[in-house]
C-alpha cells in the first residue's frame, strides 16, 4: 500500500477516534458503516466499536455482544490492528482475561511464522503482568522460532513467574512450577561436561545468568540439594567455565547446604574459605570470603557436629561467642565464660562502631544480671582513658542498653548521669579536633564534607536518654514535650559543627513533627536530600499525618526549593518518583529479556509489584488530595486512580535510620517518637472513604452521574471498631460522620438506599456531633479549652504556652468535615442543581451550628498565639532546654553540662525558630476558610 493510501487510511480512523473522545457517538457510527458499504475491512470497522464506549446501556450491551462474536469468528482474525482493538476494547470489560489471551492465540496458529504477531502477544501480556498469557505466547514463540534460543528461556522465566505470582491459582503455581523445573533441568543436563567443547546444544545453559534462573527456580521450590547438586558438577559446578567461582554462587551454595542441612559438606566447604592460606597472595584475598552467612554455615555446622571455628576476624570473634553462648545455654560453660569471651570481644574490637551491635545481638536473649556484668565490664575498661572517643560511644552504648532501656521505671539519676557525661565527652573530643584542624591548617578542611563524625554519637546517646516515655501512666509510651524540646536543642547543637549527620535529622524531623514546628520539620527533610526509593521507605518519617498537621505553606527559604517549604509540592514531588519509576521499569522489561538477565528482572518486577501496590504511594495520593481540599475546597482529579485502589497494599517502610539502643522484646526507640499509630490498610479505607466523599459532593455540583452503588463504598471493609489499631482518636471520630455523611451524599444524588426519615435520622447524629465538639473547643475564663489542656506544651503546671501535632491534627482533621458539611449546605441549596432536598429546618440549625464551630477553632487558636507572643515565652524555652520544667528533678550537674555545653546566642535562635514556627503554624489555622 502506497504512503498516501496508509496517510488516508490514518485521516479516516482519526475523524473516528476524534468522533468517539468527543462522544459523538452518533457521527462515529455514521463514518464507519460509510467505510464499510465501501468494502473496507469489515473486522478492523467493527472492532472500533463505538457500541461498546456508547453511555446507553442498551447500546453498550450489543457493543459487547459484537466484541464477542468478532473474537470467535472463523477464520479467527489475525491483523494486528484489530486484534489492539479487540485486546483493548476485552481490557475495559470485565472477566475477560482468557478471552484476551485466547484471540491471540487462535491467530498465532492461524499464522505460526507471523513473528510479530506473536511478539505482539507476548509483549502485552508481559507489559500488563499477565505472565499466564505471556508464558502460552512464549511458549508458541520457543515452537515455532526453535533457532531462536532466547525465546526457551523466555519460556523458563514465565513459567516461573507463574509460579511465583500470589494472585495464580494453586494449580496453576504446581502446574507451571513443575513445568518450569523439568525445562530448567533439560537446559542444566544440556551443557557439556567437556569445558573445551565449544558447540553446546541450543537449548543448553550457556551464561551465568542462564544458572542464575534455574537456582532461582529451584530456591522457588525448596530444592536445596539439588542446587548443592549443580553447583557441585563439572559441567555447571564452582569451578565450571560457566561460573568461574562467582561469589554469587558460592553464597547460593552456603545458604543451599543450611537449609539442606548437609552440616558435614557445609562445615568442610566453608572451613576450607575461612582457612588462612599459606600463600601471601591468596592471604590477601581472604577478607573477600569473609562474610557473615559462612560464619553463620560454620555455627549451624558446629552447632550440629560439635568442632570449633576456625581463624580470628571480626566474623570469627562473634562466631566464637555464640559457641560459648550455645555451650552455656547448654549448660557445658559458666556465665564467666561467657562474660570473658564478650570482654575478649570488645577488647580487640572496641576501636569500631560496630561493636555495641554485635554484643548486643549475642546478648539480646539473655537475663538482666548478664548484661550488667558485660556493660559494666566494659566502661570499666575505658573509663580513666579518654584518648579515643569510640571506646567510650561503645561502651555508653552498653550503659544505655543495661540501665535506661531495660528499667520500666529507670531512675533519673540514671539518665542524668549519661547524659551529663555523653555531653562532657562530645565537647571535648569536639575542641580537640578544633585543636588538632588549627594545627593543620596547611590540609584541607574535610570535617565539613563528612556526612557525620563518631563524635557525634555522643549527642544522639544523650537525646535518646532524654525522650524516655512518661512512666506515670506506666503502660503510656508519650515522650514529655520538655523532654523533645530539650533533645531537640542538643540535636541543634550537634548539627552545629555535623550539619549532615543522618541519625540526627531523622530524629530532629520527628522531634519537629510532634511539637506541630511543622515548617522546621519540613525544612529538615530538605536537607536529607531524599532520592528515588527513598520516598518509599524513608519519606514516611515526615509525610504521615503531615496533610493534618502542616496543610498550608510556610514561608519562603532564601535559596530553598518549593518542597522544603510547601508541603503539596513535597508530596507532588513523592508521587512523581512513583510515576517516573513505573516509567522506567516498564522501559526496562523487554531489554532485560533481550540481554537474559532474568535473575535481575524477576527482582525488577518484585520491585514493579511493590511501586505498584505501595502504601506509602496511596496514602500520599490520598493526603495530597486532602491538603487540596483542605486549602482550596476541592482536589485534582490526577491521583483519584491511585487514592481510590483497593488492591492489598505492600508496606516498605524502613525505620533503621534510628539509632535503636534498647533491649531485646522492647519497641524500638523511634516507636516513641510517632505522631500517632502506623497507618495500614483500615487507614487507607477510612481515606479512601473520605476521598470518596467528596468526590460524590464534587460531582453532584458538576451535575456529573454518580454510581450509586447499592452499598456505601468500602463499608464491608472499613472496621470502625477496630481503627484504633491505627487511627488516631481525631481520626476514629471523624471516619465514623463521614459514614453518615457519605449517606447524606448519595441520598442527595438519588440513592434509594436511605429514606427521607433515616437521613432526618443522620443529621440529628450530625447535630450531637457539632455540640460536641462545641464543647471540646470551649474557653473557659483561663482562654483554655479541654482541647488545649489536653494537646499542647505546658510552660508550667496547668499553663499552655504552645500547640502540638495533636492541636493541629485535631484541628484539621475537623475543618476538612466542617468543609463536607458546608458543601452539603451549598448544594442543598443551588437551584441550578438537581438533587433530592434535604429538611430546611435541620440543615439551617446544622449550618449555624457548623460556622459557631469554626469560630470556635479560631478563638481558640488565637487564644494559643496570644500565649505564645508573650515576652516571657522566649526566656521560658531557653529555660526548659537547660533546666527541664517544675516537674524535672535533675541534678545541678547536669544543668550545669548543658549550660556550658549550649552556646547562647545559637540556643536563642533555636528557641526563637520555634517559637516563631509554632506561630506560623497557627496563622495558617487562622488563615483557613470554609
């Protein structure tokens, strides 16, 4: 066909896509039975169908019954146009998933050399994850191609992938994963055992990465000797041409030889690494073979066979106490055994940081007296010998472990002293690096350059004793706000002279976001410079809650980014590494099965999967889409797809940013630094519900048709009873008016769900719930609420001086309600719009009701602010960061420590940005509108 027929061709089939994006409907019906009286292609023609995008229901149920019948005409069609039509067209109909696969497949029969309509095949069910249909492609591909021998491991991987997908029947995972193994026994038997013999069968192992799948396949199936088996022979052994001694594949064969607990080949195997050669040259190449999983075969191995580890390294030294410890928890040695080999331990290993965490992890199970006697030992060995500060981390390290961690009711005597000491040390091990850098002012300055100094462990040590949770209550994990406020200025003071110490930010950020200092949390995480993947498992630090703690911009930072100073840009930022990621991957899959790294791309797609089905991803979906609503009234429709999922979500978070200091069976520190519990899947159904919400009010004001389901959205899985599993209390409270909202909402578009008399019903519940919170937000004679009593820093007993994240999520989380319900109030009364009207009494009372409520936030706020501009708040937070409050008992020691440890004019400014973002924050309060 010549290029003007093909530019013809392309100009019709436009005016028809361009009739059926503009719903012109009609006019698209009209060109194509124009085309076919002409003798066009009939089966292209009516694969378009336009019945099928038709709004009629009538006319979509024959558009569907046409698609049908195309997809089993004889002769089956086989021209790729139609066959993207029908595949696309059977996409958007549901329970249609072997159909798509099966049109392919008649056609690839129909024409078995059509490569590209094979690939074609392939392509769109690997693309979407539809590896079933991608492996019967792959499979017709490996037929009729058989000199092409990529298209057999192709055909290899899919079954696998089959075979590994959650969501493939339990038949088909036994079928495709047997089917698999036999086809990757074939490629294995295949290889030559003659390594000179050049010419290998076709469908024989060749590559590394060939070997990588099949050990994949058989891990897959718990096939441990048998991978032990392989990598034992000549033709794909250790030594093999294939693998030439990949570390890789010795590691493969370690954990192999675990879990198929040949003890005596492992303990042989991994003895003869660890070996300290004679020769010098293979001397130096030990420390590449000295990793923890062969030390690890060796104890399981001793362990079983009752023989001793071999040569000394840091892998060794451990390997060596766990021994002792195996032998004294069999009663063959003493506790002094065990307690000598520790001090061994840190002996020769206390010049490292490492040293706290290996102690720690032998010693983590074991009693009290234990630990005491280890921890004591070692700052006995230190203490008087101050020349190196990491003995001394160490061993601080330990002290926090025995005496802070492992008490309920830990004296204060106890913190006091290992904070008063950990500053001492870190200002002068500080003033000595200063000493040491004058005299060497001929070399360059990198102090400045390191992302952190072992110094620097000092502060943190001392931050953490600070923030132990409240014991009052004794099963209450809350931090005191003094305690964040005076751990917040010791972190300031570290990142004085370490401004890029990770630990410290991280904590300073969560520090910032319990305070409600918002704007110095957000600027904060600017400065972790958060990249890629990091926004899946870091970015949860700041981002949960912020929507309802920090909605609105703070004000400009000279030379700051737009996210470190906008919470809406920050999050647009998250979710667009979300979308260049899956941009990227998708990029990525059929380059990784050209060049057969498929080790690599059965990771690539584990890593699609969690992008795909991220937490972190819909819950910031779903709280951009709150801030929008909450700072313009309404949000954008570009993350609705996302926000509205429903799928089983993957949790990636990551908390190992946090020094974690405590005892074996206690919360990790940063537990106690969260603004309220960890969010999960009864989260994301509240939100969604919410989101939900306001799309229905959205698109009652835009008369758009509503789905009215026949029940509400989400409500079989939203558990309110359970929400307190992670919810917050705000959150519990407004996801249960937001069920009776949602009622109103669907009433008002036309639901028959609910009379008229059970919506009466609901917005009685409405009122009681607005004179409830009239009452919360009450100011008594004091210009305190029971609100603020309850959610803000206390300067002194019984005197509020500053909001915390819990005022400003409270706060939020009710105007983004009050906004709902204002919505409801509009749209019952727009003539313009069409709904079913609700009682003209209730809803005047609920909007007098709904506007003293938020007159009420406002006096309260301002009620908070007018505390804060006081001129004795400054003098009062300088005041708590040296001396603690009232209720604080420590020594004159420690006051002391931080008073020469805090420089002035440095802890004036601190005090002053809090103070000064404490306002911001309530100005943003002020600043909403309904």
């Amino acid at each position: 066909m010549s290029s003007s027929n093909d530019a013809v061709f392309l100009r019709r089939n436009n005016q028809i896509q361009d009739a059926i994006d503009s719903q012109n409907m009609k006019q698209a019906l009209q060109l194509i039975e124009k085309r076919m009286k002409k003798g066009e292609n009939t089966h292209f023609l009516k694969a378009t169908n336009v019945l099928f995008n038709h709004a009629d229901v009538t006319h979509k149920k024959k558009g569907i019954a046409e698609t049908l019948e195309l997809c089993k005409a004889d002769p089956p069609i086989s021209d790729l146009d139609s066959l993207d039509i029908l595949h696309s067209t059977l996409r958007n109909m549901d329970d249609y998933t072997e159909l798509r696969s099966a049109i392919w497949e008649r056609a690839a029969k129909a024409k078995p050399q059509d490569r590209d309509l094979q690939m074609r095949w392939f392509k769109l069910g690997y693309e979407a994850g539809d590896w079933k249909s991608a492996q019967k492609a792959a499979m017709s591909l490996q037929k009729n191609f058989p000199r092409e021998r990529k298209y057999y491991f192709w055909a290899i991987f899919l079954c696998y992938l089959v075979s590994d997908d959650k969501s493939s029947s339990d038949m088909d995972r036994k079928l495709f994963g047997t089917l698999a193994y036999r086809l990757a026994q074939k490629a294995v038997a295949e290889v030559p055992s003659n390594p000179t013999e050049l010419l290998s069968p076709p469908r024989a192992i060749q590559t590394a990465e060939e070997l990588l799948l099949v050990v994949r396949i058989l891990e897959s199936q718990s096939r441990w000797a048998e991978i032990v088996q392989v990598l034992n022979s000549e033709n794909t052994g250790l030594s093999s041409r294939i693998v030439n001694n990949d570390r890789t594949f010795m590691l493969a064969k370690v954990t192999s030889l675990g879990a198929a607990e040949l003890w005596e080949e492992g303990h042989s195997y991994v003895k003869g690494l660890l070996t300290v050669p004679e020769d010098e040259a293979e001397r130096k190449t030990l420390h590449e073979r000295d990793d923890w999983k062969y030390w690890n075969l060796l104890i399981l191995a001793v362990r079983r066979l009752e023989k001793s580890p071999g040569p000394k390294s840091r892998n060794a030294h451990i390997a060596i106490m766990d021994i002792v410890l195996t032998g004294f928890k069999r009663g063959e040695r003493t506790e002094d055994d065990l307690v000598i080999a520790c001090q061994r331990y840190f002996d020769q290993h206390k010049h490292k940081l490492y040293a706290f965490k290996d102690l720690r992890g032998v010693l983590e199970t074991r009693d009290d007296a234990l630990i005491h006697r280890v921890a004591q030992n070692c700052l006995d060995s230190v203490e008087g010998k101050p020349d190196d500060a990491i003995p001394l981390i160490n061993a601080y390290k330990l002290q926090y472990c025995d005496r802070i961690s492992a008490n309920k009711n830990v004296l204060k005597s106890s913190i006091e002293t290992l904070v008063r000491n950990c500053l001492y040390f870190y200002d002068a091990f500080t003033l000595l690096a200063k000493t040491q850098d004058k005299k060497q002012e001929s070399q360059p300055d990198t102090a400045s350059a390191m992302e952190s100094r072992p110094t620097d462990d000092f502060c943190i040590i001392a931050a953490m004793a600070l923030l132990q949770p409240n014991t009052a209550g004794q099963a209450s994990e809350k931090v005191s706000n003094t305690a964040l406020i005076r751990a917040a200025g010791i972190l300031e003071h570290l990142l004085i002279d370490s401004p890029h110490n990770y630990e410290a930010i991280l904590m300073l950020i969560r520090i910032y976001l319990l305070l409600g200092a918002g704007s110095i949390a957000l600027r904060w995480f600017g400065k972790l410079s958060i990249k890629q993947m990091q926004y899946e498992s870091v970015a949860h630090n700041l981002f949960t809650r912020f929507a309802t703690i920090h909605p609105h911009p703070a004000p400009l930072i000279e030379g700051g980014e737009y996210k470190d100073f906008d919470a809406q840009v920050a999050f647009i930022t998250a979710l667009d590494f979300y979308r260049h990621a899956s941009f990227t991957i998708n990029n990525s899959l059929i380059k990784g099965l050209d060049d057969g790294t498929y080790v690599n791309l059965d990771d690539t797609i584990e890593l699609q999967k969690r992008i795909r089905d991220s937490i972190c991803r819909r819950m910031w979906a779903l709280d951009l889409r709150r801030m929008q609503r909450i700072r313009k009234g309404n949000h954008l429709a570009l993350h609705e797809e996302i926000a509205q999922n429903t799928s089983p979500a993957q949790d990636q978070r990551k908390y190992d940013g946090f020094m974690d200091l405590e005892r074996c069976g206690k919360p990790a520190f940063e537990h106690r630094l969260r603004a309220g519990p960890v969010p999960g899947e009864n989260w994301l159904a509240s939100a969604r519900f919410t989101d939900r919400l306001f799309s229905v009010l959205e698109s009652i004001g835009s008369q758009k048709p509503v789905v009215l389901e026949p029940e509400l959205p989400d409500i079989g899985k939203l558990s309110l009873s359970q929400t307190d599993v992670d919810h917050t209390g705000a959150e519990i409270d407004a996801a249960k008016i937001h069920v009776e909202l949602l009622k109103v909402a669907m009433f008002m578009a036309g639901s028959k769900a609910h009379t008229s008399t059970e919506i009466e019903t609901v917005l009685g519940e409405i009122e009681d719930w607005l004179k409830a919170k009239k009452e919360d937000l009450a100011l008594e004679d004091t210009g305190n609420s029971p609100l603020i009593m309850r959610t803000t820093v206390h300067f002194s007993p019984g005197t509020p001086g500053a909001p915390t994240w819990e005022y400003f999520h409270t706060i939020w989380t009710l105007v983004e309600t009050l906004k709902a319900l204002c919505n409801i109030f509009n749209l019952n009364s727009r003539k313009a719009v069409k709904t079913a009207k609700l009682p003209a009494e209730q809803m005047n009372g609920l909007n007098t009701l709904v506007r003293e409520v938020f007159e009420d936030i406002r006096l309260n706020t301002r009620s908070l602010k007018q505390s804060l501009i006081e001129s004795a708040t400054l003098s009062t937070l300088i005041d708590m960061v040296k001396r603690g409050d009232t209720t604080d008992e420590y020594e004159k020691p420690l006051q002391e420590v931080l008073e020469k440890a805090m420089d002035e004019s440095a802890l004036e400014l601190f005090c002053g940005e809090l103070r000064e973002s404490w306002e911001e924050a309530l100005d943003g309060v002020l600043a909403a509108r309904l």
